[in-house]
C-alpha cells in the first residue's frame, strides 16, 4: 500500500487522464468463481485490460486494481514486469497493453458475449483428425481449437457442432484444425438433431450454472446500482465467472435447444450488471 500512496501525486495525471479515456472499465473473464481460490495479481490485471477498448491502461490504475483484493502496489508491478516478459503486457507510456494471446482471448470474448450466429440450414460441420502419429503438444493445441471453435468430440478424432458460426472468428484455431484435420459437411441420419446436441453437449448443467449466476448478479446488482462499493470486489469475481461462462456457451441453434434456454436472457442480465459495476468502478478510481 505504501508504494501506492508514494506514487499517487505524481501519476495523479495519468490516472485523470484514464478517467476521462476509460469507456470500458473492467469486465473481467476467466479468473475465478465465487468458490475459487484468490486471485492473482496477474488474473486481475489480465481481467482488468480484458474488459478494456482499447486494453491499454495506466499503470496506477492496474495497481489500484490488486488494492481491492489486497494485493500489494509491489507485487502487482512484479506480474506486470513478469506479464511483459511473457509476451502478455507491451508497455505504452506510462501503462501497459495486451499482447499475444490475451488479445486473441479479448476477441473471444467479445464474441462469446455478444453470441451472434448465423441462421442454420440443418447442416454441421465435422473435423475428422488425420491418419499418422501426432506429439502430445499437437494434441493437445487440436483440443484447445476444438474448445475454441466450439465443437464437441462424437468419439475420438470426429468432432461435431451445428455449421451456424460465422468463419474467421478464430483464424489460429482453424488453422490447427486444418493442419491436423479433415473438414466435412454433415447431418445425423440415425438420431436426431436435438439428441445429438444433447449427447454431445452438457446443456441441462450450462443451463444449471446459468441459473447460479443469475441469483449472483441479481444479488449484487442492487448494491451497485445504489453505489456500494464494498461490492466492487465480490462483482469483480462474479463478472470474471460469467464472461467465463459465456466461453462455454456452445451457441447453438435455436431449433436445438427448449423454449426455457436461458444464454439470451443471461447476456440481458449482464448488461445490465455490467454497466452498474463499471459505473461504481469508474468512480471508485476517480475518488482515489
């Protein structure tokens, strides 16, 4: 705290800077659960630029950031030298960006929020891995594609998912998959549609964890919009859980999923939720 107080005079100006730059506080995405361990300094300032456009910051706010889960002003300028190093933060200025793969990660993200998809033709789209021997690193970047590019494995090697995602979203994902894979245009013949979607993904315990975080948000959101920022803290968690849970949404059709479906009610509620964390966050820094 005390390296904090000593530089606040003088990165004063680039903190009023911020204030009036900022236009997308943060809404963080993959740190942490309301059951999962602490966070990290770096979870915070990875969810922290992840929810910024552009993902730039100055650095006295990325510290301001830590503060609020006790995290010391040292060891957050520790993580963002080590970040830096790892090819995660460019410095700029006085603050640091995103690089590497955190920006192709805000880019999911922002996909995965906003959940736009094509109209659907009944068609899918099958990768079928490649005959010959594959590393365990190959491996395993085909199944970090597969998570990223939303299909779901049928049996081992044949991945599925219905062809209503717009291509080009994730281009080193399709690269993988095109490297190690052969593409096909499919339909089921001896199950139906909404079974296979069934089998493949696990909709009844998306839809469960859905319903939690509603009851999180809707727990919170009050207190926000009322100005409270001892809930700065608890919805910077829970933002991280839903932007999280988004990434695992599998964007399916309609025509596949019932009428009580809850991805296009849940994104509402985040809206909602968001702007009012953002506001309090906007003006918890501001006061500082």
């Amino acid at each position: 705290m005390q390296d904090s107080k000593n530089t606040h005079q003088g990165e004063k100006a680039n903190r009023a800077e911020a204030g009036a730059r900022t236009s997308a506080p943060p809404g963080p995405e993959t740190v942490a659960s309301s059951s999962a361990r602490p966070l990290t300094a770096r979870s915070v300032i990875a969810s922290t630029l992840l929810g910024m456009t552009p993902p730039r910051l100055p650095t006295l706010l990325l510290v301001r950031s830590g503060e609020l889960f006790g995290i010391s002003a040292g060891t957050t300028r520790v993580a963002l030298s080590r970040m830096v190093a790892a090819g995660e933060l460019e410095a700029d200025g006085a603050g640091y960006r995103l690089a590497g793969h955190l920006l192709n990660r805000q880019a999911r993200q922002s996909a995965s929020r906003s959940a736009v998809v094509r109209p659907w033709d009944g068609e899918w789209t099958m990768a079928v891995v490649v005959d010959g021997r594959r590393s365990a690193v190959e491996r395993g970047e085909l199944r970090n594609a597969m998570r990223v590019l939303r299909l779901a494995e049928t049996r081992e090697g044949v991945w599925l998912r219905p062809d209503n995602l717009a291509p080009g979203s994730a281009p080193e994902a399709e690269a993988v998959v095109t490297a190690q894979c052969h593409r096909f245009t499919a339909q089921p013949v001896d199950e139906a549609a909404p079974a296979l979607a069934g089998r493949l993904w696990d909709l009844e315990g998306w839809a469960a964890r859905t319903h939690q975080l509603q009851a999180e948000m809707r727990g919170l959101v009050g207190r926000l919009e009322a100005g409270d920022t001892d809930a700065l803290a608890p919805g910077f968690v829970t933002s991280a859980a839903v932007l999280r849970h988004f990434l695992a949404d599998p964007l399916l059709p309609s025509e596949l999923v019932t009428d009580s479906w809850p991805g296009q009610h849940v994104r509402t509620d985040y809206d909602r939720y968001d702007h009012a964390f953002k506001t309090v966050w906007r003006d918890w820094f501001r006061d500082q």
